[in-house]
C-alpha cells in the first residue's frame, strides 16, 4: 500500500490523500489513515488537487508546476508511507514505509515530470492533455485497486516504474530540448 500510494503521490501527492481519503470513507478500507477520512482534509485535498488537475493540462505550466512540486511529492509520499504503516504501530514498519513511499514518490515524480517535459516539445497540445488525463486515471485506479489488493497494485506500479523511467532515458533529448524552452524567457512578440 505505501508502495502504490507513494507512486501516486509522484503523480499528484493531494488527490492522491483526496483518493484514499473518499476510498476510506467511503469503503471499508481499513489501512486508510482516519484523518484522510475528515470533510475538511476532504475538502483542502480536493481543491488543491483540482487546482493541479487544471495545471497539469496547459503545456509548460505543468512543468513549471512539477519543478515546484519536486519537493512537495516525495515528502508527501514519505508521510503518507508513514501513516499508513502508522496503523500496526512498528517504528521499524513506520520506518519502511515512510522511506518506499518517499523514494517511489520520487522516481514516479522523476518519470512523469520528464515524460510530460518532452511531450512538452510536441507543437500540438493534444498529447500534453491526453498524458495528463492518462495520469489521473491511473492514479485512481491504481489507489483503488491497491486499497483492495494491495499485491496486484505493487506489481502494476513497478512494472509502470520501469516502463516510466526506462521512457525517460529514451527521450532524454526531447526532456533536454523541454528544459531549454522551458528556461528561455517568454517575449510578448514570441506569443504573435
């Protein structure tokens, strides 16, 4: 679980405790923590999580957005990891899961957020959309599937990882050529 989670959190760290918090609630998926569970945790987690949602759509933004991110995922993984393991009670289980859902956190941020930089590169925002959405369906998907079988979600996310970071490697050039534009100033007469 702190596996799937953390992978979801690279994604999106507040629709990812928004997911387990309506999965909590709303199921009888025990290894959810409460507090994700609470209407105004609920209601925070959405809002940011929309706001991200909408960003994750416009070409660059996403990146920008994911480069500010970089901090705040793999942490969140980590907590997450943390809280769910919190529910046996073992530091040593605590421990485990706080550290895999921060470095899954971070290889998944790491992966999407290079993917999404060379999709970036594309003149036509078609594919940008179409990843983001990709995303979003994966994670609740992911999210749901590992409140029910936590095993079978573990498997899919790893083989997800590979392929995510293996992708990356293979684009590097379009990831390069997304981190240049990216930091090159935008000009009023560059928008004509």
């Amino acid at each position: 679980m702190a596996f799937a989670s953390g992978w979801a959190s690279g994604l999106n760290a507040y629709a990812t405790v928004f997911v387990l918090g309506l999965l909590g609630r709303f199921t009888d998926a025990s290894q959810v923590p409460a507090g994700f569970e609470r209407i105004d945790v609920l209601v925070i987690m959405g809002v940011l999580a929309l706001l991200e949602l909408v960003a994750d759509k416009i070409p660059y933004l996403d990146s920008t957005w994911d480069a500010i991110s970089t901090v705040i995922r793999p942490i969140a993984g980590g907590v997450i990891g943390a809280l769910i393991a919190g529910q046996t009670g073992s530091t040593t289980a605590i421990v485990t899961s706080s550290t895999v859902g921060f470095l899954t956190a971070l290889l998944s941020h790491l992966s999407k957020s290079g993917i999404r930089l060379a999709i970036n590169t594309s003149p036509e925002p078609v594919s940008n959309v179409t990843a983001s959405l990709a995303n979003d369906a994966s994670l609740v998907g992911i999210l749901t599937l590992a409140v029910a079988h936590p095993v079978p979600a573990a498997i899919i996310v790893a083989v997800i990882l590979v392929v995510g970071l293996v992708l990356c490697l293979l684009l590097l050039a379009q990831i390069r050529r997304g981190l240049r534009a990216l930091r090159r100033p935008r000009h009023a007469t560059d928008e004509l």
